[in-house]
C-alpha cells in the first residue's frame, strides 16, 4: 500500500497548470456510448475514475485508443448492456453509464455504486426518474435491472439538484421520443459542459445552467472531437495549497469564474488574488484569518472544497465556523486534524474551528477523496514529518498531485 510522504514547512511558490476535469470528463466519457460512432476526446486526466470508466468501456465493447490526455473512443461494438459489480463499486460515478446505456439500447443491469463513504447519497433520484421516462425497474439481490421498449420524453422534477440524476436524465433523454424537461436541475459548469458535447454530437437541448433544462430527443448522433474543460477543485485546492503554506502561486488552464465562490473566501482570509482570462494568481499573507462559510449546490461553494478549506482555516487567526448542507460525512478529516494539533469540533453539520499558528507532521490517513487532498494541505503545513495513508482515495481524483506540488517548491514523494 503506498503513501504521501511530506517534509513540511516549505513555501510554495510557482506555476501550476490544471488538468482537465474529474467531474466532467466521466460523464462526457459515458455519454460516446450514445453515437455508436467515434468520439476523440482531448484534456482526459489520467486519474483512477476515468481509468475505471475507460476499462468499463472495453468490457461492454467499446475500442479504447489512450494517448497521454488524448482518448478515441470507438463504441460501434458494443456487446453487452451490464456494468459489472467489481468495477461499479470502486466509484459512485459508474452509476452514470447506466443513463448511456440505456439511452442507446433501451436496457442496462447495473448494482448499487460505490465511491468515498461521505454520507447518504442515494440514487432513488436517478430510478425514479428512470420510471418517469417509462423504464421498467426491477431489484434483485443488490442488481437493478433497467428496460423499456421506448423511452418518452416528460416533465421531471427533481427533489434535490442532484448532478448526477441531472446527468443521467439527459444522457437517457437525448435519444428518446419527444421532449423532456428537468426542473431543479443542478447547474454545476461540469453539466454545461456534458451538454456542450452532446450537442456537437447533434443532441438538441437549452437551458444548461439553469434550473430549467430541456431536452428534444433526436433519432442518432454523429461523430465527434471534445476538449473536456479544466478541473475547478483541482484550482481551487492549489490556491488553498499557496494559502496555507504563505505562498505565491499562479493556477494556469483554469476558468476563474467557476470558483469564484473559492476566490471569494480566499481574500476575505487575507489573500491577494489577481485574475485574468484562463489564469489566478494568488500571494498569501504570513497568517489567514478566519471565515465563515456554507456549502450549497452550484454556484454557491463546493462541499468538495470543504474539507480542503476546513485545513486551511485550522492555522487561520481566530475562529472559523463551517456549515456542511450537502453531504452528512464531510467532517471525517476533522479528527485527523487534531492528531496534526488543530483545534477543532463538530457540532452536526457545524464545525467550529479555531486556528493554530501552525500544524505537526504525524501519520494520517484520507478519509475520502477530498479529505486526502486535504491531509496533504495539512502536511506541507505542519513542522516535520506527515505521512498520508489510503492515498488511492487521492488517485482517483488528482493527477500527479506529488509532481504538480514538487515543481513549486514542496518536498512530497510516494513511498511503496
């Protein structure tokens, strides 16, 4: 089992380039099951999802041609419509496939997903709009069984903005008969971005990033070249790394105004930030001050900047308080935190954090995705040593997290 391996207490300092999105590039990479066709994507990274995606992809069929971030997707041959269980419990996204396949071929099997244990997230969303669109749903012993002879457009309204119920809908709509319009749908860039490449295969819809998104289902689609947009958490983590090590660094390939919610807490905590077209750069004071803040649905502030915040507040002058509204167990990094000397509690989905001058290196371990990105916060803080145990929970998000932070001046290294 590998683990981070931090000398800490080093300034950062530098340019870091961001690589393309997690969050879009699943789905996208889902969605070239629907053209039958060919589909080249550009700016894939290559992280532990989207390997796991692309391997599905090969196990139903799809020829699957990989040049560094550059992915040929050729899904004429498609054999077979079930994911299969080993694959589908490494990440919660696999649920999304389940939309492709069924907008393509009218049936899917499918068991329940998997991915990092922050909370409930139930996918009663995704089958219950499954059913709106005439899909017939059976359960058996842990297998969801999809089919229909036809899927009909409707009206679905959505409980929750869910993303992935927004992105499975559309997925299982753009090939469907008549319209579909979903109301309190997410609004996050990453399904924008879904869009804008269904829609250069000749899918028809309007109001992505809104909550109103509507869907006029077209008989095929054609072929396609897709440049996947950068990955917003990955920016945002880079600038909370600059911030939390008193450094000055520049995130270039980025959209700033996908984080401005990030931006925005970054300098009321005293940080000098300078954006331009697809760059920020960010100068840090010796000490950050504290903040509140809330997560909410896009385009308020990300739960997956949470935890990355929440550590970066621990060595902030004062006292923090951090509201979590999406998901129940986001605060897991917390108690790893206090093994490194913070100063924090949790009061249900409230977190109360009063900031030290400085953090100590010790081991810790991820707890999820993003409480692993922001252990390793935590260590190229903290004086000493910090070891980062369950780091696989960090592949799956980040690509080469260690080389992108060595180059600007932090001292990490992978140890087997």
């Amino acid at each position: 089992m590998a683990n981070y391996i931090i000398e800490g207490g080093k300034r950062l300092e530098g340019e870091v380039k961001i690589s393309g999105s997690k969050n879009a590039s699943l789905p996208i990479i889902c969605a070239s099951i629907l053209n039958g066709k060919k589909t080249k994507l550009y700016n894939v990274p290559d992280i532990h999802d989207t390997q796991v995606t692309l391997k599905i992809l090969r196990y139903i069929g799809c020829k699957v041609k990989k040049d560094n971030d550059k992915i040929e997707i050729d899904s004429r041959y498609i054999t077979k419509k079930e994911i299969p269980e080993d694959l589908m419990h490494q990440m919660r996204s696999t649920v999304i496939l389940a939309g492709a396949i069924l907008g393509r071929f009218k049936e899917v099997t499918f068991s329940y997903p998997g991915g990092c244990d922050i909370g409930a997230r139930p996918i009663d969303l995704h089958l219950k709009s499954f059913k709106k669109l005439g899909i017939n749903i059976a359960e058996n012993y842990g297998f969801i069984r999809c089919s229909c002879d036809k899927i009909v457009g409707t009206n679905i309204d959505l409980d929750f903005p869910s993303v992935g119920a927004t992105e499975n809908i559309i997925l299982a709509s753009v090939l469907a008969e008549g319209k579909t319009v979903i109301t309190n749908a997410a609004r996050e860039p990453e399904i924008v971005d879904l869009v804008n490449m269904l829609k250069k295969m000749g899918a028809i819809i309007s109001g992505e990033g809104t909550n109103i998104i509507q869907i006029e289902g077209v008989k095929e689609l054609k072929e396609v070249k897709y440049r996947i947009m950068p990955d917003r958490i990955e920016t945002g983590t880079f600038l909370c790394a600059g911030a939390i090590t008193g450094g000055k660094i520049k995130v270039t390939n980025c959209i700033p105004e996908h984080i401005v919610p990030i931006t925005s807490k970054l300098e009321e905590a005293g940080c000098n930030i300078l954006i331009e077209k697809n760059s920020i750069e960010l100068k840090a004071p010796t000490r950050l001050k504290a903040v509140e803040l809330k997560t909410m649905p896009y385009p308020g502030f990300p739960t997956d900047m949470q935890s990355i915040f929440g550590t970066v507040l621990s060595v902030s002058k004062g006292t923090s308080v951090i509201t979590e509204n999406i998901f129940e167990n986001r605060f897991k990094y917390l108690a790893e935190l206090k093994r490194m000397g913070a100063k924090n509690k949790q009061e249900g989905n409230v977190a109360i954090i009063t900031g030290v001058r400085r953090l100590s290196g010790t081991n810790v371990k991820s707890t999820d995705l993003r409480g692993g990105a922001a252990m390793i916060l935590a260590g190229l803080n903290a004086k000493g040593t910090t070891t980062v145990t369950n780091i696989e929970y960090i592949l799956r998000g980040y690509e080469n997290i260690d080389k992108k932070l060595n180059k600007i001046g932090a001292n990490i290294r992978i140890e087997e």
